[in-house]
C-alpha cells in the first residue's frame, strides 16, 4: 500500500511544504518510508525516520479504504489528473502496455454523476514515462488484480459508485495531515504539484499544457511560481558550461 501527499502553500512562508509517500508492503501494512521535503516549488529527496509517519498508520481506517485512498493519492501526484477525472476513470482507460491513462469523462463533485470533462482540452492521453508514473502504474496494476470488468471505474465506493471527494478529504487525507503536521490542504494541491515537477524538469510547455488539460498558456502559468534559487545556479551554471564550449563567456555574449 501507499500514501502520497503534497502540500503547495502553507500560511505561514518561513515553513516549508512537504511531499510524503508512505509506502507500506502488500497485505501487511510494514512501513517502507519515503518523505519528499520541499521548497513551495520543487521537491528534495529525504529519508524520513518511522517515529516521524507513525502517527498517520494509526489512524482509525479500514485497510481497504487505506490502500483505495493511497492509490487515489498516488496517480493523482503522478498524473496531475483533477480528482473529478480520477474518479471517473475506468479499467478500459489505462493501457499498461502503451504506459498511459485516456481521459474522456468526469465525475462531477456536485451531482456525483460522471459526465463530460471540463473543456474540450481536458480530452486527452496522458503518457506516464517517468519514473514516477511507471511506478504509479506498476503499484495501479497490483491495486486491480483481480478485477475483469472492463467498463469498471477504477476508485469506487461499495456500491460501485464513483467516490466523492469531499469523503477522501473528511475521512482520510485531512486526518492523515494532521496526524504528520502538516498544513491541511485539498486534492488539487497534487495537480499542482505534478505540473511543478514536470515543469522543472524541462518538459516543453505545449506538451505540458497538453498533458495537463489546460485550456491555455496562461492557465498552465498558474500553476507556477518562482524558481528556487538552486534551480537558478543550475540553469547559469549549465548556460557558462554551453558558452565555454562554443568559445565564448558570458561577459562576451553580453
């Protein structure tokens, strides 16, 4: 089982946000830790000790629910699906194979019906070639086995109905941070978490706004903010390198 939170704003700017996975061995729960500590915009890899995360294992829910809501979080964090368009998605909507997720439907959050998707944009293929969906995926086809209809949405609740957000918040994703310490925050926190990650990676923005359904250049600048001072260096650091190559300086060019 896994747990994937991120947290993009705090109120309070001299903390800082972090990105937790738990991730914990199928059926037995033994915890296997991986915490992501932040800046407000990208992410730092960090080993977080068990006294840290042991508060969330012992919250009061079921293993089922638990292991529902933490794939829930961890496609979310990978994909940057909206969770409207997570809990409409289908077994026939994820092609291991091919490594991607169709998106043609959504479930509205106040009818708790799935209908159309939010814009035409929001129609899309979303290919997950990193690492971090490749290993959403291998964790989603795990979390499936043993489900042979197609047509079958992929979170539902008992009645086979798709899951209301306002629950996976109430019932697991604010206690769980509260139970770590951190500042309560929503489902579209880990949409905008993916598309940061994807950004500072280098992705091309057509293909980022693609990927994430943006209607528009200026709705996927939205979602960003300022570069951390260390992904600064770099990018200087990396133009001097490109420039000395050519036989020139910076001092030159300018």
């Amino acid at each position: 089982m896994a747990l994937a939170l991120f947290s993009h704003h705090m109120p309070n700017p001299k903390k800082q946000p972090r990105f937790a996975a738990i991730r914990q061995a199928q059926p037995s729960c033994a915890a296997r830790r991986i915490v992501h500590q932040s800046t407000t915009r990208s992410q730092i890899l960090r080993v977080a000790p068990a006294s840290e995360l042991q508060p969330a294992a012992k919250l009061d829910v079921d293993c089922a629910r638990k292991e529902r809501y933490a794939m829930v979080f961890v496609l979310a964090v990978a994909t940057g699906l909206r969770s409207g368009e997570l809990f409409a998605l289908r077994l026939n909507d994820v092609d291991f194979k091919a490594g991607t997720i169709r998106e043609d439907e959504s479930a509205d959050q106040r009818t708790y019906k799935i209908g159309p998707c939010k814009n035409a944009a929001a129609y899309r293929t979303v290919l997950l070639a990193d690492s971090q969906g490749k290993e959403a995926l291998s964790m989603l086809k795990r979390f499936l086995k043993g489900n042979q209809n197609p047509s079958a949405l992929v979170f539902r609740s008992k009645r086979g109905c798709p899951l209301r957000e306002t629950n996976v918040l109430h019932e697991f994703l604010h206690p769980v941070l509260k139970a770590l310490g951190l500042p309560q925050a929503g489902m579209h926190a880990f949409r905008h978490g993916c598309n940061r990650r994807r950004e500072l990676a280098g992705m091309n923005p057509a293909v980022l706004r693609q990927q994430m359904g943006h209607s528009s250049a200026v709705m996927t600048a939205r979602y960003t903010g300022e570069i951390p001072l260390e992904q600064v260096r770099t990018a200087f650091s990396s133009m001097e390198l490109e420039n000395m190559e050519n036989g020139g300086s910076v001092l030159a060019v300018a």
